[in-house]
C-alpha cells in the first residue's frame, strides 16, 4: 500500500495483552476507523452507502477530547449519538457492508462501556469552542478542529499541517540521571549551572555539586525557572529552588500571574477558574507544582534528602522554538560527550561502596520507604543489598531500578531510593506515552525481550489489518 498498513495512530497502544483484554469488544470499531477514515487504502463503501461520512465526523467530533477536558463524558456520549444517528440513516443502502455493521456493533459496546444513554443531545459536526487567548489547550483545540473540519470539507486527499498538539517530557533526578525529550536515558557528571530548557517561553536551569568525595558523580542542589512574558498575557516570572528552601512562590512573592482562565480536572485534581501561571504546594518544603496553562507546561519540583528532582512536560511546537543560540540544552540534545558517566546507555555500576566510614545500620521501618530520611543517613551497601533496598519501592527493574542501585553504590545515600520512586512517579503523571515509559538498561535480557515484543506487536497489528482488508 505504499504506507505502513490502515490502522490509526496510536493504535499500538492496544497490542499489549491486558489492553487487548479491555478493549476487545472495541476491535470491530477499530477496523471501522481505521478503514473508514482513510480512503483508499483499505476498503470502502459502496456509492449509496454513507458509513464513510459518518465514522469521518464522529472522528472528526471527537479527536480534540481528551479525558482532561472537562465535560468528556458528555460530548463523547453526544458524538456516538451521533454516529448512531448517521448509521440508522444510511442503514438501508449499507444493507451487507462489513463496515457499517462492524460500525453499528462498535457504537453499541462503546455506549455500555461509557454508560451512554440511547436518547439524549446529539453534537453538531461543526462545533463551536469559546477561545481563551491565554489557555493554550484552548487555542490548540480550536486549530485542531477548524483544520479538520476545513480539510473534510474540501478535501480528503490532502494532509494538513494542524493536527494535536504532540507534548514532550524530560525529567532530572539522582547522580543525576537525565531522561531527554527523544526518552534518551543518560547519567551525567554536569557539574555547576546547565540549561535544561531554554526557548522563546520557558528557561529551566539547575546547579549541580559534587555528592561525595572520589566520585565524579553530582546531584542537583539549586534550579531556577523563568517563565518568559508572554503578549496579553503574562509578564515574567521567576521561581528559584535551593537545598531547604522549597517556596511556594515566586521570587517577587506572588503565587499566580495573568487573567484566569479555565483548568479542566486532571492530574492536580483542580477545575474551575485559574491564572493563566500559578503555583500548587502539594507538600510543604518537599514538593511544588507549577502550571503554566498559557503555554502548557506543567513543572513537578522535589526536594529528597539534600537534593532536588525536576520533572517537565512542554508542548513539543514550543520546545522547538529557539535560535541557534540555545542549542545547549541537556533536555533537547542530552549531555555532552566529556559530560556522560553512562556509556551509550549502559551504567556500570562502581566497583566498590564509597569509603564514607560508616557501618551498615539496621534495616529502616517500613514508613521510611516513602520517605526521604534525615541529612547523614547513609549506609554501605553492596550490589545485592543495594539491588535489595531498591526493589522494595522499584518493582520492575526497569532503568530507573538500576539508577536507583547506583546512587545506592556510589553515595550510600538511602534518600535516592526514594528519588528514584518519585522520578518514576512524575514521569508516569506527565509523560504522554504510556508506551515509552519503561526504558531498560542497554544489553540486558529484559531490554532483548522488550524489543522482540515490540516487533511481534507490529506484526501483530499488520495481521489485524491484512485480515480486516482480506474480509471486506
């Protein structure tokens, strides 16, 4: 077909077996739009037959919402009203069609899974959205659906450069260990003051200093974030954490800037009016939110022990806008060469603890596991008793269970057990890709098996398909 198959984007996600399981009774529906909303490439409906047109609205009705947007369930329920009403009305000339009968099994399972009464409001095909200059969710969704439904209109055979807004996620913890927007998984020396971020709107900077003596390994004990004045708006604001110092406020001491706007209930568990920037103290001294509804970023900051952790989740259009004199930018391109400890991603763990003089203590209480300890709680530990303390919080032995020893190694510092389990928390609240989140350690058996599923997905996936085209 020239194209790698008919089935839509992000349909991957439904490969693994406990999705599968979820949502097989949604398989027919999958076909459906997959076949339906791309001419040519698939099958297609007879002339008199308009199953097409309706799986092309209800796509075009629904692409926009996502589960954070407030009111969801409401106009997802109005859009397979919709698409039921569409069906019923060309039911007649689809008489025998896979399609629509896989279309009308599919509005069916998808109305008792969402609870979904029969009768009720229908949404137009060509909604109207209240525009809030200063919410980015807003102005994004608007492009999106004036672009989708301009090209419905006037033609299915051209692509159209608005689709959704693609987000990115970067995170910082540890020794530290750098997680990049492409998911490069790094652990660096960076000692001293480097820019994660540093575009046309956000600049996010973090001091690094050495952890303990012979080590080449730093963590991060200051981070400064500038959110840049943005045109009717906002002016800039700046939010600078320090080691104990954790404020739940900006350097000029003001917790919000510019006109409110709507937040949708999500992760924060806050809906109603906002500012367009504003602060959330989640725990006192320990963590801090940042929302930046005027350009979609969402900053998690943690202190744990002595140090700090950064999580960032950025509209991937706006990471993009800078100049060539922000090209240095470890959340964009990584550490540099000199700056890795890692090689090409494997993380040799250190040959011996650290000489810190201490004697092994006693086994902590189980509180202390969700905790970060007192200043000086440090222990000696070997690989297996390191191995050991980190699966008590790190269940899969994923890349940050292995960060995780080697902190333990290289510091004896018990407190980056626990950073190690918030990195991988925040990470899983802003990363948009459940598919990437697990990232394994380079030439291990778990990272091998981790690659061979991903292909039998795909093949599985291109079966799916083939079948779907051979049966129509």
């Amino acid at each position: 077909m020239g194209r790698a198959g008919c089935c839509c984007r992000g349909a991957e996600r439904l490969a693994s077996p406990s999705m599968v399981r979820r949502f097989r009774p949604l398989l027919l529906l999958i076909i459906v739009v997959c076949c339906g909303a791309r001419i040519g490439q698939c099958q297609v409906a007879t002339p008199q037959c308009r199953i097409q047109k309706c799986t092309t609205d209800f796509v075009s009705l629904t692409s926009h919402l996502t589960p954070a947007v407030d009111g969801f369930h409401t106009e997802f329920c109005k859009a397979l009203r919709s698409y039921s009403v569409c069906t019923q009305r060309t039911a007649k000339s689809c008489r025998g069609n896979l399609v629509f009968h896989s279309a009308v099994l599919g509005i069916s399972d998808l109305m008792s899974q969402r609870n979904c009464s029969r009768d009720g409001p229908t949404s137009s095909t060509h909604p109207e959205i209240h525009i809030e200059p200063c919410n980015y969710h807003s102005r994004t969704q608007h492009a999106h659906i004036h672009s989708h439904v301009h090209t419905h209109a006037h033609s299915h055979g051209h692509s159209h450069s608005h689709s959704r807004p693609g987000y990115l996620f970067c995170g910082l913890f540890g020794d530290p260990h750098l997680r990049t927007f492409k998911d490069s998984f790094q652990t660096c020396k960076v000692e001293g003051a480097w820019p994660l971020i540093d575009n046309d709107y956000l600049s996010v900077q973090v001091t690094n200093v050495p952890v303990v003596p012979g080590s080449s390994a730093t963590a991060t004990n200051k981070i400064t974030i500038i959110f840049k004045p943005y045109e009717g708006c906002m002016d800039q604001r700046v939010y600078q954490a320090v080691t104990d110092n954790l404020p739940a406020a900006f350097d000029d001491g003001t917790v919000s800037s510019g006109d409110p706007i709507h937040a949708s209930a999500g992760a924060d568990g806050v809906s109603g009016k906002v500012r367009a920037l504003w602060i959330s103290e989640r725990s006192p001294g320990r963590h801090v939110e940042l929302h930046a509804g005027y350009i979609g970023v969402t900053v998690i900051v943690r202190q744990l022990g002595r140090y700090l952790t950064l999580a960032v989740r950025i509209p991937e259009e706006l990471a993009q806008a800078y100049d060539a004199t922000q090209d240095l930018q470890l959340c964009l391109n990584g550490c540099p060469s000199g700056e890795r400890i890692d090689q090409a991603g494997h993380l040799p763990l250190p040959l011996s603890p650290p000489a810190l003089g201490l004697q092994q203590l006693r086994r902590p209480s189980y509180s202390s596991l969700t905790q970060a300890s007192p200043y000086g709680a440090s222990q000696v530990f070997g690989v297996e008793g390191a191995k050991e303390r980190c699966r008590e919080q790190l269940e899969v032995q994923d890349i940050y269970f292995h960060s995780c020893v080697f902190d333990l190694l290289t510091t004896g510092d018990v407190n980056f057990t626990v950073a190690a389990y918030s990195a991988q928390k925040d990470m899983e609240s802003l990363h948009p890709h459940r598919d990437r989140w697990r990232i394994y350690p380079r030439g291990s058996a778990i990272s091998t098996l981790h690659s061979g599923s991903h292909l039998i997905k795909q093949f599985a996936l291109l079966l799916v398909c083939a079948l779907s085209a051979a049966l129509m």
